[in-house]
C-alpha cells in the first residue's frame, strides 16, 4: 500500500516539476529509490539496490539503441514489481524497433557478465561475494525472461523484425 501511495506522490511531484530541468532525472531516481524500496522488504536492501541497478543498466541499453537509431529517448521509469520501462516514440520500420529491444538485454547482460567477473576478485566467503553473485544470475535471469518472443517482452519487439505474421504473438 504504501508504495502505492508514493508513486502517486512522486507522479504528482512529477508533473509539478515538469517545468524544470530536474524533472527528469528526478522521476528517474525517485522510481529508482521506490521501487529498491519495494524489493527491500522481499528480497532485502542490497540486493534490492543491485537489482534495481541492474534493471537500470538494462533500460539504458534501449536508450542507447534509440539514440543511435536518431530517436529521442526519454528516462526510464521504474515500477515495483513489474521492472522499468522507456516510452519510446512510434517507430519508422520493424527493424528499428528490434533493434531498440536487443539493445536492452545486450547491455542488460554485458553487465551481468560483468558483474561475475567482479565476483572472482573478491574474497572467498564474504557477504559482498555471495551477494554480488545472486545479482549477477538475477540479472542473467531477468535478460533472459525479457528474451521470452511475447509482446511486450524485449523478444517480442525483435521478433516483429521476422514479418507481419508474428505481429500479435511476439
């Protein structure tokens, strides 16, 4: 219920400062800071912060795509329970919209891998060890369930690039 309650809050906070500069990055980091919140209670608050920062990487890589594909991209938007989004514009072509949804679990899973890298560089039996390992196979999780080919999965994005005929299955 609560955190319910603040994302009303931060919504309306949001549309008060969409005048200013900081409108955007404050939605960003407030949704952030929420939805850690959110999974602290569950999952506890470090591995709350790692995966929310997962999910960041993960949604950056779709801001990149669409940069690099010459649209305009907006701040990802974090939702307890259900992960991040972008609200991209409407595409041009197929192609383009598969490409802005690879670029989600590219990136989301350059950062997992790097993230086990990191795990072999610290001590054994450590806390930061064992949590730095369950974030980085959550994250590899969460790319992968994104990869599943139903819209409005990243696999069913890039899998609008295979024809018209996958247009409602994925």
């Amino acid at each position: 219920r609560f955190w319910m309650i603040g994302l009303v809050l931060l919504a309306k906070s949001a549309k008060l400062a969409k005048l200013t500069k900081v409108a955007k990055p404050m939605l960003m980091f407030g949704s952030m800071a929420l939805s850690a919140f959110a999974y602290a209670f569950w999952l506890g608050p470090w591995f709350a912060i790692g995966l929310v920062t997962m999910l960041l990487i993960h949604e950056m890589g779709h801001v990149i795509a669409l940069r690099l594909r010459g649209y305009a991209a907006t701040t990802p938007v974090f939702i307890p329970f259900l992960g991040a989004a972008i609200f991209a514009p409407k595409f041009e072509n197929r192609d383009d919209e598969a490409y802005v949804g690879y670029g989600g679990p590219l990136l989301g899973s350059v950062g997992a891998v790097g993230l086990f890298g990191a795990w072999f560089f610290l001590p054994e039996d450590s806390v930061a060890a064992h949590l730095v390992l369950i974030t980085s196979y959550a994250a590899v999780y969460l790319n992968l369930f994104n990869m599943i080919p139903i819209s409005p999965l990243d696999g069913g994005r890039i899998t609008q690039a295979t024809g018209q005929w996958f247009q409602y299955v994925g």
